[in-house]
C-alpha cells in the first residue's frame, strides 16, 4: 500500500469493516497499483479481496496479477465493453449475483473517503511550501490535497491521461461532495502525458532514468515521473515564482517496473 494507496484505503477499510462487509471488490486494469493494494489491504487485515480486471485473460500472469493472486485476491476478468459500464446498476447487480455481498471501492479507490484520507497528506509536510504536486489519474488524491490545504498554497494536479480536461470536472465533484466547493487555489495541468495512461517515449524514459540515477530516487514513467517531468519543464519555463518550494507526491507505484517491458512505449 505504497504512495497515496494507504491514504485512499484508510476510511473505506474502516467503512467496510463498520458495516460488517468481509468482501472488498474493486476494478482496475492488469497494472493496477490499485489492484495491488487492495489485495496487500485484504491480507493485512483479513478480507477477502475480488479485483475485476479490465480486458481478457493473459497467461502467466504479469507481476501485478500474480501479487495479487499470491496475496489472496480473486482474479474476475470483464470484457472492454462491459468494463465501460462498471458503475452501472446492471453490472453491480450481476457481480453481487455472482460473488455475493462485498464492499464496493470504485477504480482507483476514489471517493469521498478517499479524498478525506488523502487530506491527511497535508498535515503530515513538516516544512513551508508554495506549492503542492501530484500525479492525476482519477483526481481523488488531488481533491484530498485541496481539502487539506483549507484554501491556503496551490495545489497542482498533472493529468496522465490523454484528453483529460474532464478531470477538473471530477475534481470538483469530489470536492462538492466533501464540503469543500470554494477552493480555487488549484489547477490540472493536462500536457504532460506523453501520448496517454501508461504510454511513454525515449524522453520521458530518460528523464526517469536519470532522475532516479541522480536522486537515487526510484520513480516510475505512469505517474510520478510524468508529474515530475512537468514539473522541472515548467520550472524552466518560469511557471513557478522565483525561489517557490515546491512540494512534489510521490504515488508509490513501483512495483509496475517488475511488468515495464510489457508496456507501451511510443
């Protein structure tokens, strides 16, 4: 539960234990970081864990999935077309038909507890910043940076996803849903994904290379490296005032270097 994965997990494994659920299910892709701390969430504290994978079946299983598989989840494969419709009433009602009562984290674990756990990040930076950043692919840990920033520094959110203007959108339905719809202190910065989620080119692979290499930082091309390629980017660029402190999130997500060959790279 690497990253913001704890964070987003925290108040939902709280719920689903309040509530007496013993099933957690979830969605994701084969990568899922997601995927992956949900089944480490369940073993650690004694659930039983159903990860709906989008797309078809792959065998041997790649280093995500057989973690996964390794730490007790239950590995459900649903086609792309109904994997579109995951949040339907049909779909929900055929999965509890078939697995029976659960508790449902939607993809990417974002939600209103979600967004209250990830709020906590803040009270945790014991140094003064103008800025906060973080990786964006469903906006829950962005909308849980606002909240906890109570309308004080600049939260920046980098999309790493192609065509992801519909982020602010979520962003601020998120945070609506959580009391916190006067916040403007916020962006998301929607060019720095490099072709799309989990694409990537020479330049970012270098970037990451040597970022890591110099810091001894380990970091990832999916997320955390598409945020900090941005960040040095706009630094260059004179976005952020002189002498400004920036705070950068790492997500975690590190154990999707084990499956990197498997990626796209453009």
């Amino acid at each position: 539960m690497s990253g913001n994965k704890w964070h987003k997990l925290k108040y939902n494994l709280q719920k689903a234990r309040n509530e007496g659920k013993e099933t957690l299910l979830t969605f994701g892709g084969a990568y899922s970081n997601h995927i992956y701390a949900v089944a480490a969430a369940g073993k650690i504290f004694n659930f039983k864990t159903i990860g709906i994978i989008r797309g078809e079946e792959h065998l041997p299983l790649n280093p995500t999935l057989s973690f996964a598989k390794d730490n007790g989840m239950m590995i459900y494969y649903l086609d792309r077309i109904s994997y579109r419709k995951k949040s339907s009433p049909e779909i929900i009602n055929q999965l509890q038909e078939k697995f029976g009562d659960f508790y449902l984290l939607p993809e990417g674990g974002t939600n209103e507890l979600a967004v209250k756990g990830c709020s906590e990040i803040i009270s945790k930076i014991d140094i003064d910043f103008d800025y906060i950043c973080c990786p964006c692919g469903t906006g829950g840990t962005l909308a849980g940076l606002i909240s906890g920033l109570n309308g004080n520094k600049f939260a920046l959110g980098f999309a790493v996803l192609k065509g992801a203007s519909f982020l602010k959108e979520d962003v601020n339905s998120l945070l609506n849903n959580s009391g916190n719809n006067s916040s403007q202190n916020w962006d998301i910065n929607i060019d720095y994904h490099f072709g799309g989620y989990a694409k990537m080119n020479p330049i970012l692979l270098e970037f990451v290379n040597r970022f890591s290499s110099l810091t001894k930082i380990l970091i990832e091309p999916i997320y955390t490296g598409k945020m900090l390629f941005g960040i040095y980017d706009l630094a260059a660029k004179a976005f952020f005032n002189e002498g400004s402190q920036i705070i950068a999130v790492h997500t975690g997500g590190l154990q999707g270097l084990k499956g990197l060959s498997d990626r796209t790279i453009e």
